[in-house]
C-alpha cells in the first residue's frame, strides 16, 4: 500500500514538472526537424556580479521525448569550438541519440556568444572566400572586434566557460530537470568539466568527447606529431611510399619554398583564387587536414602535388574556403573564452612550427581582446561524484589520448577512459562507440555504468593512403 502511494505521489510530482516545462517553453520549428520542438530562453545577467544589471537571453531547444513514460535525466549536448551553436547542431545530436531520445529529453543550450543567444559572430572571418594571411585575418579580427564592442552585449569580458556553465544550470532548474546527463565533444568537453566542478549535485553521468582539459593552452601541442605519423605510416606502406617516396623530405623541402604566388580555382565558388602561400598559411592548410582520417588520407597526394606546384588538392582537402555550416564558429566568442583562458598563465615557448603559428596567432589577436577573469579553482579537476565516460582518439591532432588519461586519473574511480588508437578528433560516430554511450547512460546503477562493456570497439587501421587513378584503372593502396 505504501509503495503504491509512493508512486502515485511520484507520478503527479513529474506531471507537475513536466507541465511546468512546457509553461516556459513554446513549440518551434527547426529546418532540419519534420517534428514540431519546444523553444525555451532564460533571462541571464550578463554580468553575473550584477544581477540587476544588463541582461541577455540565453536560448535552448528541447528536443522531447518520444515516450510519454519519459525518464527524468535529460541529456544536455555541449557545443565544441569554443564557438559552435549547439542548436545549429541539434539534427547530429538527434541522430547520434535518437535511441536515448526515445525515453529522455535532448537539450541544446546555445552558450553565450554563440547562435541565438547574444551572438558574436564575426562574419569577416567566418564567411570569408580567400585563403587570408596573417595580415588579412588581423585586419578581418580587428574590425570584429570593434563592431562587437558596440552591441548591447558587447562588454566581452562575460562570455568566459566558468559564467557560461551557470547558464546551463539556469536552464536545468527552469525546466525542472534533478540530475542532468552530459555530452561534451572537443571544447564542450571543458564545458562538461566545468559544469561538474561548480554543480556535482547536478549531474548524473558525464561523456567526453575529445577531452580539453582546463589547463590545456593552445590545439597545436600534437599537431606535429600528427604529421610524423602521417609521414611513418606511408614509409611503412609499400604502396604508400612507392607512390610518395620519402614524404618526411618533400615536406621538409616544401616548407622551405615560402612565400609564393598561388593560382587554384576557389573549390566552392568555381572562379579563380589567387593568394599569397605563406610558411604560416601552408602550415594552416596542413593542420586542417590533420583532424579527420578521411582527411589524412588523401594529405600525401596533396603535400606531393603541392611540391610539384599544385595547390589545388591541399586547399580543397583542408575546407579553408568552406562556409561556416552548422558546425561553424562564431568567432568573437571563441577569442573571448580563449583570450581569456589561454592567457591566465604565461604560456610555455613554442616547441615546433606548429605551436608557434598557433602561438603567434593568439597572441595578435588576443593583444587588445577584453578578457574575462577566470577563477584559478577553474584550472584544477576535482574528483568525479558521478561516473564519467572519457573517449579519445590516438590520431588527433588536437585532444590526443593523454589529454584524456590525465583527466580521468584526476577524475578518479568513476572515470572510464575508451581510446581508439588510429582514430582522429572526435569517436561518437566512430563503430559502435555511440551504442557504448547509451548503455552507459542508459545503466539503471552508477556501478553498471562503469562497467560498461565496450569490447565492440574495434582497433581499426590508419587510414590508407589514397592514390590517384592511372592508365584509366584504380591503384589499390
């Protein structure tokens, strides 16, 4: 008897939540959705010292659950960058959880800065045609910069991780949610660890995605080993290196050519591109390629093509003339979050070209960028109160495999920590990595959760180098 009370009290307890939800939110469209959604905003401080103050709206998307017998742990999808749109890239998210999706809320925060919640996007970087130097993109920052400075929102010293996390526990207790589930991917993985370290009563499990752990300074430490890998690999290959002998040279050699006038036809527009090849813009165009193994596939034909004076593969490969797409950056936030916690420490001198294009970079444009005072408890990982699911990839260029051993080694006993050793940035689309993530959100006790199998995730290969067609028949790898 007193159980079936219990449950009763139970179910008009999550009845009342749920209405209480649906109050503040109203239903919405989004393009890529043939389903009606529920559109919600919280009214925030831009500065949080002072509540009274200025005010900005901070924008969500709840994606509801399929089921009417809905569980209570929603899960919050934390947009990487720093810069993306979570709602942007909502349709992935539905795609990569549709199955938790069935039984739980899927939400979409727009951090501060991004999207639809007091955007600062920078359209003269992000929808740019050219291949710009590092003379262009200064020019390009700074007049962002100075038009951003005159939005209402524009103070943007507030637009830090550490404020931007309250925003999400903002959301969290307005639609009544108790303890949230987490998916961070690349810098949403900060967000997550953020979020964890100021709310722990908050969460209930936490995926990481391509871990950047709150120390990390700049995304160029491995990019060098990256590209030796690359260059490794292909020696090993016979096929590889019959077709690109001594790779590791042509590139030494290539690099040294710097500058250059360079004559490719624009990859999205068709009509002629002509710019200045820079040693920085060349390493740039490289980097790019390194985050995909799809990517990293075709960069010996390109880096060899390029040493015989065509570009045209390497611009194309690396999408530096792309538009933004869903998963663009809205780049005035990403300096202000960057600026501002990159540079709370002196950083270390560069090792490699890499780290110091990355480097340089930053500190140009970060010059005269306002920056946000980041809290030094910002910096550190405490112990996880709730189980934590790290995965990382051996190829990445930007959150290797020890980002993510160092953060779950802090984390403690309720962390997991899943690798793919030839993988790049980035596993939930990788196998049936994204099967392990449900059981382990789906587990009805902390202590399954951590015991997850994940042996379906198989070891796979690098990625074979590709090879042109010759004499009107293919060359297998």
């Amino acid at each position: 008897m007193r159980k079936h009370i219990f449950l009763a009290v139970f179910g008009i307890f999550s009845a009342g939540a749920s209405f209480a939800a649906d109050t503040v939110t109203s239903p919405c469209r989004l393009p890529e959705f043939p389903q009606e959604l529920r559109c919600g905003k919280v009214q925030r401080p831009l500065n949080p010292a002072e509540p009274g103050g200025k005010k900005i709206d901070v924008h969500y998307v709840v994606l509801p659950s399929q089921d009417k017998n809905k569980l209570p742990d929603a899960v919050f999808l934390l947009a990487g960058g720093p810069g993306q749109s979570a709602i942007s890239l909502a349709s992935f998210g539905q795609a990569m959880f549709s199955r938790l999706n069935k039984r739980r809320d899927l939400i979409f925060v727009d951090q501060r800065g991004t999207g639809r919640s007091a955007s600062l996007a920078c359209p003269e970087l992000e929808n740019s045609p050219d291949v710009a130097d590092d003379v262009q993109m200064q020019k390009q920052s700074d007049a962002c910069l100075a038009r951003l400075k005159t939005l209402p929102h524009g103070d943007l010293r507030f637009y830090s991780t550490s404020i931007a996390v309250q925003d999400i526990e903002a959301v969290r207790k307005q639609q009544a949610y108790d303890r949230i589930n987490l998916v961070g991917a690349s810098y949403g993985t900060r967000v997550g660890l953020e979020f964890a370290r100021q709310f722990p009563l908050s969460v209930k499990r936490m995926v990481l995605d391509g871990v950047v752990p709150p120390d990390m300074s700049l995304p160029a430490a491995d990019a060098q080993a990256a590209l030796d890998g690359v260059f490794q690999d292909c020696a090993r290959q016979a096929s590889c290196n019959a077709a690109y002998p001594a790779l590791a040279q042509q590139w030494k050699s290539l690099s040294t050519r710097m500058p250059q006038s360079v004559s490719v036809t624009h990859p999205r527009l068709g009509t002629p591109l002509k710019f200045n090849m820079t040693h920085d813009v060349l390493l740039s165009l490289v980097h790019k390629t390194l985050y995909a193994p799809t990517t990293v596939a075709g960069l010996p034909y390109a880096l060899t093509q390029a040493g015989q004076g065509n570009y045209q593969p390497l611009v194309t490969l690396s999408g530096a003339t792309n538009l933004p797409g869903p998963a663009g950056i809205n780049y005035g936030m990403h300096f202000s979050v960057w600026c501002s916690e990159i540079f709370a420490h002196p950083l270390a001198p560069p090792k490699d070209e890499f780290e110091k294009l990355m480097t340089d970079m930053y500190q140009r444009t970060c010059k005269n960028w306002p920056r946000a005072s980041i809290p030094a408890e910002f910096f550190s990982i405490p112990a996880a109160q709730s189980p934590v699911m790290l995965l990382s990839g051996g190829i990445d260029p930007v959150t290797p495999i020890r980002h993510g051993a160092a953060v779950a080694k802090a984390l403690g006993s309720q962390a997991v920590h899943i690798t793919i050793e030839n993988a790049g940035h980035g596993l939930l689309a990788q196998g049936c990595v994204r099967d392990v993530v449900y059981r382990f959100l789906n587990a009805k006790e902390n202590t399954d959760a951590l015991k997850v199998d994940s042996s379906c995730v198989r070891q796979i290969p690098r990625p074979l180098a590709w090879q042109a067609l010759q004499a009107g028949k293919e060359v297998q790898p």
